[in-house]
C-alpha cells in the first residue's frame, strides 16, 4: 500500500504522462543511453528534428517575431517545433511537469488567423513559445510548487504575469519542474523526480527553476518564466549556457505563485525571465510585461515605466573575483579573467571590485527566508509526511532555530535596509555602474551538491537587478587545474573540495552582471553588451 | 524629589524655554486670557505686528518665493516675521518644542548673500521657513518623539527629507510638538504638555503632528512637515483649517524620523507637508523634494519622478458621506453638501461613493499598527517610568492581546493586498477617480476625546494619497442642530454623543480627497481645483 504522499506523486506523474504528446515520443532505442552524460548536441546528432525544425528552435524570440511578422514563419509550426524539441528534452532530462501542446498549438492557429486577416502581429510576443515554471498559476492546473500536499490544488486563474505575457502573444506549451520547498539550487522532488543538465546529466541544471534551466540548455522555448528568492532563476541560467534575469522586487507581478512564505514581505522574490539565446530576449519579455502597466493590476508594484536604454561603452565595471567568503573554482576564474580582457579591449573601463560585507548580507538573508524557524514549509511537508530531501533540510536549517518575534523580524528588515544602503553608496562613491562577478562557486554543481547560494543571494538581499549570461567557455581540465590553496574557513574547503576539474567536463561556465536598484533597463542594456563581447559577437 | 521622568521632562522644557527667542516675547498681561477660547484673530487684533509681518505671514511659499525672486522681499524679513508670530502662536497654544531663532536667521541671511551675488535663488523653497514635528531629526538637537525615555536621544544627522528640503532653500525655524506615542489625533505628552488649537483652545490641534497643526492655523509658516501613519498630518490639517497631504508611502524619504517600531513594514507611514494657504503650496513641497530623486539615498523609495500634472474638470469625484462605521457629525454632512453643490454648479461630475468593507480595513490596519501588542511602546514608555496618558492606553489597545507570530503578520499583510486590490479595482470599475469625504467624524474634537480614526486611517492601510483642505465652512449652531439618529453600534453612538454644535463653536471644517495609489500629482491637482471651487476661488 502507498503512503499518502506516494498517492500523490503518482498523480502529479499521471499528469505528466498523460500530457505528453506521444506523437513525437522518440522509442527509448533511439535515445542516448543513460550513461551518455552529454546530450545538449541530440537534437543534431538525432536527425529526429527538420532543418527547419533545428533552425527555428535556434532562433532568438525576438527574430521568430520578425519572421513571423513578414509572414516567414507561423505560430503553429514555430511552437510545434519547440515542442517537439520539448519532448525530446523532456525524454533525456525529466524537466517537465506537464506539457500543454492541444492548447498552445490551438492558440498558435488563432495567432497565425489574426495575422492572416490583419496582417498584424498581435503583440511583441506574437507566437512566441514560453516554458513557464509548475508553481506559477495556470488557470485549472496543478499549482503545487513540488509539495506532496498540493498536488490537489488548481489554479482558480492565471498569474497576473501570464495574462499580461499572453496579450503580448506569447504561447505557453510546457510547465517545469522545480525542487521540493522551492529552495535548492538544485531540481529535484518527490513529485516528478529529478531534472538533468543537458551539458552532463551527472550536473544539476539549477534550481528552484531548474525546469527551466534545462528547458532553456536544450531550447525547448526561446523564454522561460522563473521566479528567483536567492538564485533561482540566474544558477539555472549559468549552469545550463543560457540567459537569465532578476529584475528589481517590485517591477514584475508576482500575484498567483505559490508559494509557503506569501505575506513575508522581508525578503521579497521576483518572477523574471529566462532565455535561450540571447539578453537582448530578456529585455524583449520584460518591455512586453511593464509596457502594459501592470500596476494598475498587482499595486503592490513600483509604477515604474520600462525604459529604452542603448547599450553604452561609457561606463564602468567593477569585477568582484571573490565575495570574500568562498573562492571561486578556477574555471569561473578564468572566464572572468577573459571577460576583463575583452572587456578591456572593448575600451570598456573595468576595475576591481572589493564586496562589502557579504557575509553579513548572507546572515540578514538566510535568516529573512524562514523567519518563522520554517515551521511553514515543515508543516506542508508533514501534511503529506513525504520524505524531506537532503537540500530541504539544508536550505530549511538557514532560518532560526525558533520563530523570530516580530521585533526582532523588524531590527533584521533595519539591518537590510541599512546595509542596501551602504552597498548603493559605495557603487556611487567607487564609480562603478555593474560589478561583473560570478553566478555560483562553480559551474553547475554535481546533483545534489549546491550549497552556497551567496553569488546570487547577495543580490536579493540588496534588491539589485542582475543578469546571467555564458561566457562562451567551457570547464576545460587542461586549463582549469586545481591550484594550491589554504581555505579561509570551513565553507571555504567545503565547496573548494568539491572541485577537480574532471567532475565538471564540458559544463558552461556563466557570468553575472548585477546593476543598481531599480536600474534593471540600465542592466539588461550593459549585460547585452557584455555578453556580445564577451562572446566576441561585437568588436571594439 | 522628582521621578526620572520628570527630569527627563524638565530637560525638554528647559531646552524649549531656553531657545525661545526673548525679545519677542509678549507680557502676559498683553496675551488674551486662557478663557479667552478664539485666538486664530490674535495676530490681527493685538497690534503687535507691523501691516507688512501680517501680510508676509499670510501670504503662500509660493508667492513669497515669487517675491524673494523679484526682491521685494528678503529671506531675512521673512524668517522674522513668522518667527515673531510663532512666538506669540507658542505663548497662545504651547505648539514648539524648540525654537531654532539665530540658526534660522543666520541661513536666511546666507540666502539673501546669494541672491544678492548672483540674482537668482539657490532653489524652489529659497527662503521658506517650514516647521518641523520634533521627531524628525536636526543634527544635534533631541529626538524624542514625546517620550520621557528618549529626551537624550540628540541627532546625529538632518533627516534625509531636511536635507533635500534644506537644499532647496528651506529654512526651518520651529520644532513642533507631538503626542506621547506618537499615536494620538491629540497633542498631549508629559514633557512640554498639550498643544492647543486657535480657533477654539477647548479643542484639539489634532495629531500626531499637533505642534504643525497649531503652526499652520496661527501661521507661524507657511509650510510644516509631519508624520502620518493613520491621520497624523490630515487630521492636525483638517482640525485646524489647514492644508495637508498624506503621500503614497515610499516617495518622501523618512530616514531619520524616530520611531518605536521602525522596521515595522506591513504598514508604513509617511512623511509629507502641511500648509497654512494653499494645495499649490503642498505641490511645490513635494515638487521640491522629488525633484532632487531622493530615491538615490534612500533606495526604499519608488524612483518615480514626481510629474506635472494640471488640474482639470474631466474627473469623477465621488463622495462619500459616511463610512458605513461611524456618522460624521452635522457640519461635516453640511460641508460635504457645500461641496456637492460647488463641485455640480462648476460643471465637475460627482457622484456617490459608497465605502468597500472599512470595517475589515480598520481590523487589518489597527492590528499591524501593534504586531508586537505594543511591547515596544510599553517598554519605552516603563523606561522612564513616566505616566501613561489615556490616548496613550487607547491607542495601544489597537493591537492583538499578545504579540503576533510572524507567520500571523504574514496573514495580514496578505488581507491587505488584497484589500487594497479590491478597492483599487473598485475605483476603477464604478469609474471614480478621487473620493471627497469626511477628514474626521467631526471638527476638531474636545481635547481628549479623539477616539475613532478610520476616516483617514482608511487611506493609509490602502496606501493611497489623500489632500485634507477648508471647506471654508466653521460651526454653526444654528446650521448643526443635532438631529434624529439612531446609531448602529457602540462606537458610532459614542461618537455621536459628543456631539452638540455648540461645543465646537468656531471649529473650521475641513474635507479630505482621497486619489488612487500612486496618483498622488493627480490627487494635488484635483485637490487644488477641489479646494478653490469650494472655497469660492474659482468659477466654473
């Protein structure tokens, strides 16, 4: 006989099964073997997917839009593309909790009808395919956020955000999967297991919204939705070669995610976007969203108009090597010593940037995520008495030992504020605009194996917008030895232990640009830069 | 032998005695007696300032900035002339906590330098004197917040909104007093004793901001700043026939005030302008202040630059006559009609506004005022063993009998989103941009008996802007008889039993446009149109 939460699982993989259209199901013979650890390259190796197939799943959202406004393309063919790339994914890296093909190829045809009697795109998402991640509502589907507990809960509307990407033209084809508690930087759950990392299947593709991570590494949509409370959307961004964004608290609508902790306003999440080939389409999404003034809708949101910014060669960046608490591993080392160079003959002004205090911002963070000494996610665990995962118990055990008053809650909320403040001040007073820095110790972890969050927590804490974007290299075990080093402190040879570099073979390694508050349009514009040359797809 | 408090006491009169500018200081015997209730006409009528001190201090910032610009008038003269009449104002009504004479008049004569080098004004405010609620910090002067505990507490810097202010040419010459706890719509604390209003000294100032209050009704500046988290500038504005405005929270930069429960985030306060002439005068403060993009400082404020905004007739005030709660008492019903019949003769659409669940608002915003039940206040307040005044008591009781979880706190910042969502969403569909209603059940209320805030509170916990102006109109017994009424609940008859005309003989009686969150550039605009209509200003 099942355990309770055994039924439960077997209903959200029921979901799941049942949602995949078989159609394009590749017979398991066909399919790499589990052992073959790399299989970002399948699709092309495969020949299972049509040139065109192949080209259109490679294209950025932002040239599928033009193409489908000069009536090169259609809405159908494009998200069936992804689709069918989507359950190929999906077949090699367990990233989906549910595919919705009927309904996004329905939707796809009214697109291609609105555009054939008024030749007119129907927004600036006109046709563009979405991953969107399982705990972000759609309208009577599950909404579970990877709890046993609540895989009986259904979304009575469509998040606020989805609306408003929906109007723009975007079609939503696949949910994805993301770790119990929402709180790994890691994917996996009890629910509908364990998401792989295209590039290697021993890594993880990221979390919380690892589903998109890997959803993005194998372009099973040009966009993803993530939401990112400590690293969320930009870990599964760099682990897996693709393009993150956390905006601002405040900017996106947040209303209809799940979610343990709503009403903790202390430490606030924010929904953004992920992409599979380029900044510029992280921009494109976020222009779609706030040109339709969602704060007439959530008015928790700052009535901040999304404004144009060019990219800029004036401007200053600061490179942080390390946060001062745990060493980088040498491969993100190397690509931040190759981002300087470029950079640099770029004629871009680069400096060092020494962090502030990071550990403190880690200490006021850790303990704003479970003020309540997490006794909310053990509660929602214990309701279905499934088993608590190793990187549950990790992330829960950040919080208090017992419940915070409200008071001492308020002189940590002090704390915050005082030390945004500070960090603001100095960017000012250095002369820096973004500090380049790394997105995690490493390169995406081996499952199971994240741990320190503080590369993308810091930037929660300080509510700044950052920017994941792939340096274009790779983990190479000829360059990226280990070097002789003396750990500072205990978390400094935990996570220095973990390297060698044979562990980590063909992994992309990301980088991060973080700006100023509120200056994500500033951020996304400098991050584009970055990224094109970094990558060498602009010159001097 | 005296108590602790009483030395701490002691200190803050000793402080207020010493900085009273001697040599204007009237002889008592020269003062009108203290059975002598209306002394708004005391400036006018007592000879004791010149023709052109009167009409200085009875002419808006706006013009006297005009004027310095044009050099008719010099900082210098202006400052003197206010200071003058703040002195006898205090003498009449004990509204300062501390004068800041030679200060004031040594930055005037700074101002005068630099117009008279360079012709021009060093900003918007150039030479506008502007009182101060004592608990906004002055560098090296107290920090009190009307608490005997905290009369040591000396600034270690200008508040953040001073400094911009100060920037801007603002000279502030007065500090102005405040109730014990801060949480009064009374005056009243153990240090410097119970601030008075003009038009009546059986009445209150109102509160928190009393002391401005006071200032704006004698005139003793054209501009003051307060504090409001459930009425505290409205309510002072409105009691004593003056103009002031409650922002959406996260414009004006509160660094810098003291507070017992900072950190406090689920339901935040605002710092904003009253004025003794104008709405216009409102605008130039905030103009002022968010021109200068104070959210470069302090980065919890939305970084919305504060636009330009006319006035106009194509909008839809709705009026609402009552809460639903409590019956504002007749001339507050006779000033709403006033209003009705200006605003419809003017060709301004009004309609009806009936009030969205005011009860659960004030359930919600009444507890997140004490998460903690007060055990802040309480502790501060045992500190210095000082007795505990009945607005005091009455305030405290706001809160839940014992502290809240934080997951509780939770709960109710979730009710508060959607209530003001509801509302919002209200607004819109019935087609209403701004609500004209009651500032207060009534006039300006007997010293003490303040008791039922949900008039303007109701704003605060929605966050939404709101103007509080004269309507021109004063209590009238022969107009506000007590009519026939049968109250709906114990609160609304113990309000309603305060009521008899004559008490309140003289009493001016202000009324209160609430706009959308946010809409706070609209909700001045239509409130200047709003107020010189119904003042007779202005003609259809």
């Amino acid at each position: 006989m099942s355990a309770y939460w055994q039924v439960q699982a077997r209903k959200a993989q029921d979901i799941l099964q049942q949602s995949i259209p078989k159609q394009w199901l590749i017979p398991t013979d066909k399919l790499p073997s589990a052992d073959e650890l790399h299989v970002e390259d399948f699709p092309h190796k495969s020949g299972l997917l049509t040139e065109r197939e192949l080209n259109i799943t490679e294209t950025s959202a932002t040239s599928l839009v033009k193409d489908m406004g000069e009536g090169k393309l259609s809405a159908e063919e494009v998200v069936v593309a992804f689709l069918k790339r989507a359950v190929i994914g999906h077949q090699l890296l367990n990233f989906a909790t549910e595919f919705m093909a009927e309904k996004a190829i329905a939707r796809a045809k009214e697109l291609d009808r609105h555009y054939k009697e008024t030749g007119k795109l129907i927004g600036p998402l006109h046709g563009v395919p979405i991953s969107v991640k399982e705990h972000i509502g759609i309208k009577g589907l599950t909404l579970h956020g990877g709890y046993a507990a609540w895989v009986d809960d259904i979304a009575a509307d469509d998040a606020i955000l989805l609306q408003y990407l929906g109007k723009a033209g975007a079609v939503f084809h696949v949910r994805t999967n993301q770790p119990q508690s929402l709180m790994h930087l890691c994917c996996s759950n009890n629910l509908t297991g364990t998401t792989l990392n295209p590039y290697n299947r021993k890594l993880s593709p990221g979390g919380s919204s690892g589903g998109e991570g890997a959803s993005m590494a194998f372009k099973c949509a040009p966009l993803g939705i993530g939401t990112d409370i400590g690293g969320s959307i930009r870990a599964p961004a760099a682990f897996c070669g693709a393009y993150g964004f956390l905006p601002t608290a405040r900017r996106n609508p947040c209303i209809g995610i799940k979610a343990p902790s709503l009403g903790n306003e202390s430490i606030l999440g924010a929904i953004g976007p992920l992409a599979s080939q380029s900044i510029e389409d992280l921009n494109l999404f976020q222009r779609a969203v706030i040109d339709q003034e969602p704060w007439d809708i959530d008015i928790s949101l700052a009535p901040v108009p999304w404004r144009r910014v060019k990219p800029t060669k004036e401007m200053t960046i600061g490179i942080m090597w390390d946060d001062g608490c745990v060493r980088p591993h040498p491969p993100v080392t190397r690509a931040l010593k190759h981002a300087q160079e470029k950079l640099q003959t770029a004629g871009i002004k680069v400096v060092d940037w020494e962090p502030y205090k990071h550990a403190h911002g880690w200490e006021i963070v850790s303990s704003l995520y479970f003020p309540d000494a997490a006794a909310s996610q053990r509660a929602i665990l214990a309701q279905a008495g499934e088993p608590i995962l190793p990187l549950t118990e990790w992330a829960l055990q950040y919080g208090p030992k017992t419940p915070l008053t409200v008071r001492e809650n308020w002189e940590l909320n002090l704390q915050r504020e005082v030390y945004r403040s500070e960090y603001h001040a100095l960017m000012k007073s250095r002369g820096v605009d973004f500090v380049l820095c790394p997105s995690y110790v490493g390169v995406a972890p081996v499952l199971g194996e994240p741990h320190y969050w503080n590369y993308t927590a810091i930037w929660n804490i300080l509510d700044q917008p950052a920017a994941v974007f792939p340096s274009g290299l790779t983990v190479d075990p000829a360059l990226d030895a280990v070097p002789e080093y003396q750990p500072r402190s205990a978390v400094d040879e935990r996570e220095w232990k973990n390297y060698a570099p044979e562990r980590y073979a063909g992994a992309p390694i990301g980088l991060q640009l973080a700006g100023k508050h509120f200056k994500d349009e500033e951020t996304l514009a400098a991050a584009e830069l970055v990224s094109n040359i970094v990558l060498g797809k602009e010159n001097a």
